[in-house]
C-alpha cells in the first residue's frame, strides 16, 4: 500500500486561519431570577490559542461581536464555581447563551446551609490564586506560577489542575502535561475539557491507542464534539486505520469546518493513501480553497498535478 507522508506538525502549529466571523450574547441571571451585572465572561475557543471577554451590563445582558466562526466554550465565576457553555458561531450569526443559574447552579433547598465539598476543597486564597492566572493569561509564565500557587493551596483544585496542564501542553512538556490532566479526572471523571485535553497530549506522546480510547470516551457523552473527533481520527490515522479514521474527520469537518486539525486535508492524504484519487483530488481542492495561505502549500499542489496527471487519458 501506498504511504503519502502527510507533515501534520507543519499543518497544525503556528498556523493562523483567517475565518468568517459571528457574535455570542446573552444575559446572566442569578440564583434568585435578578440580572447580575458586572460579571466577566471568559470566552475560549476552543482547539486555538483564543481568548476573548465580555462584561455583562446593568441588565445582566453581554455581547462580543467579530468572533471567528467555529466552536467556544463560556465560563463565568460565581460563589467560587466555574460555571461553562459550549457555544458555537457560525459566520454571519449571532448565537445567544444565557447563564441562568436557577438552572445551572440551582440552590439545594433541602441542605442550602450546609458547606459543600467544593468550598472546603477550594478555600478563598486558590480561587484568588486563580482568579489571578487568568488576569495574568497573556503571560504565560505568570499564569502559570499562580496556576500552581492555586494547587499547592487546593491540591484538587479540578479546573487550575486542566489549566496548568494546558500550559505544560504549549511548553511541549507533554508528560507533564498528561499527568496533570489526569489528576484533574481522578478527581472529576465527568470534566470533559479535561478529558479532551488528555487525548490530543496522548498523541502529542504518540501513545495512540489511548489517545483513541479517551477520545471515544469523550463522543460517548459529547457526540458533536468537533476536536474528539478530529483527535480520534489522527490516533487512528497514526495506528494506520484508514478506514475507521475516515467518519471521525468527516464530523470534525461538519461540526468545525476551521478545526485547527485541518480534518479535510487528512481526509485528502487517507484517499489518497487508498488510491481513491477523485475523492483525494476533490479533498485537495477544497482544503486548498479554505486556506489559500496555508503551507505547504507547494507540496499539495504538486500532489494534486500528480493525482490529476494519473486520470488523464492517455
């Protein structure tokens, strides 16, 4: 079987996609139905390095206009609780999220009085820690240094822990980085972000059956999940299972057409390793479309003569 050296570090660090552009808004309303104003919206998308904020007005209401299209996830603080959203925008849209925290963090009438787990697991001085991370986001190492401050007070603090395994991850400390992720899922097996996480420094680690295995766990309860799937389909493409690999990047694609993954060129190299030279050929094209600037752009090309030279009458 044909192998067509596919250079994936290339596609997928230090690259800037230059998408279409939507809106998130909303309103924030507290546990008792009052708009709450002056609450900070973290605004994340996700598979970038892109971090966006937005304040809510005296209405409670908030808005973020010219957001690149593709998938976001939303957090506020609230009585030292993350709370998230999955959003998605889509070009020429504006998406509205409300965080209503009657819903979202309901009062326990029954047991309202008592002190949670959470909060003795979290005291003050590790939210604070980690309240300045996030103020301190733009510099990695500051970030960091308080991200760790936060676990050395709260040693299962779960979101500082996915944090500071995200930073270990852009430092290619990838080791680090996974232990870290997984400490944050001993802790809470139903953090998602976490779990993702872990499956794309799995590849980076080149341990693909894992990276595999998380991943399908992911899609298992989140089965739109643009980045799990992408993830999926590149361990299963590294392990050589075309086939299987094929649906994984044909979701990432519906589901996040600007996937930082680039699933339609993977898609382009799996037919092509295949021999299916129409559907390589008409995968090139279109990735080459979406990303006129991408490199290596010479090399696709060439390819694409290649293929097209093959299907020419002779």
């Amino acid at each position: 079987m044909r192998r067509v050296q596919v250079i994936f570090l290339v596609l997928s660090v230090g690259v800037r996609v230059y998408a279409q552009t939507g809106s998130i808004n909303g309103q924030i309303i507290d546990r008792d139905g009052k708009p709450l104003a002056g609450v900070t919206i973290s605004i994340v998308r996700v598979g970038y390095n892109q971090h966006f904020e937005a304040r809510s007005d005296s209405d409670g209401r908030y808005r973020h206009i010219g957001l690149p299209a593709g998938r976001y996830e939303l957090t506020i603080s609230r009585d030292g609780k993350s709370v998230k959203l999955d959003a998605r925008v889509r070009f020429d849209n504006s998406s509205s999220m409300d965080f209503d925290l009657r819903q979202l963090m309901p009062y326990d009438r029954e047991q309202r009085h008592r002190v949670t787990a959470t909060a003795l697991t979290v005291p003050r001085k590790a939210q604070e820690e980690y309240q300045k991370a996030y103020n301190a986001r733009d510099n990695l190492e500051k970030t960091k240094q308080h991200l760790e401050r936060a676990i050395q007070i709260a040693p299962d603090f779960e979101d500082a822990l996915n944090d500071l395994g995200t930073i270990y991850h852009r430092k290619h400390q990838y080791a680090e980085a996974a232990d870290l992720f997984e400490r944050a899922l001993k802790i809470n097996p139903d953090l998602v972000t976490a779990r993702v996480n872990l499956g794309g420094t799995l590849i980076a680690l080149k341990d693909y059956e894992r990276a595999l295995a998380e991943n399908l766990r992911v899609l298992a309860v989140r089965p739109d999940d643009a980045l799990a799937h992408g993830q999926a389909g590149v361990a299963l493409y590294d392990l050589r299972r075309y086939e299987d690999a094929i649906p994984h990047f044909q979701q990432a694609k519906q589901f996040d057409h600007d996937s930082g993954l680039f699933p339609g060129f993977f898609l382009a190299a799996i037919y092509d390793i295949l021999g299916k030279n129409d559907a390589a050929i008409a995968e090139y094209e279109e990735f080459l479309k979406s990303h006129p600037a991408h490199q290596p752009r010479a090399e696709i090309e060439a390819r694409l003569r290649l293929l097209k030279s093959r299907n020419s009458p002779h």
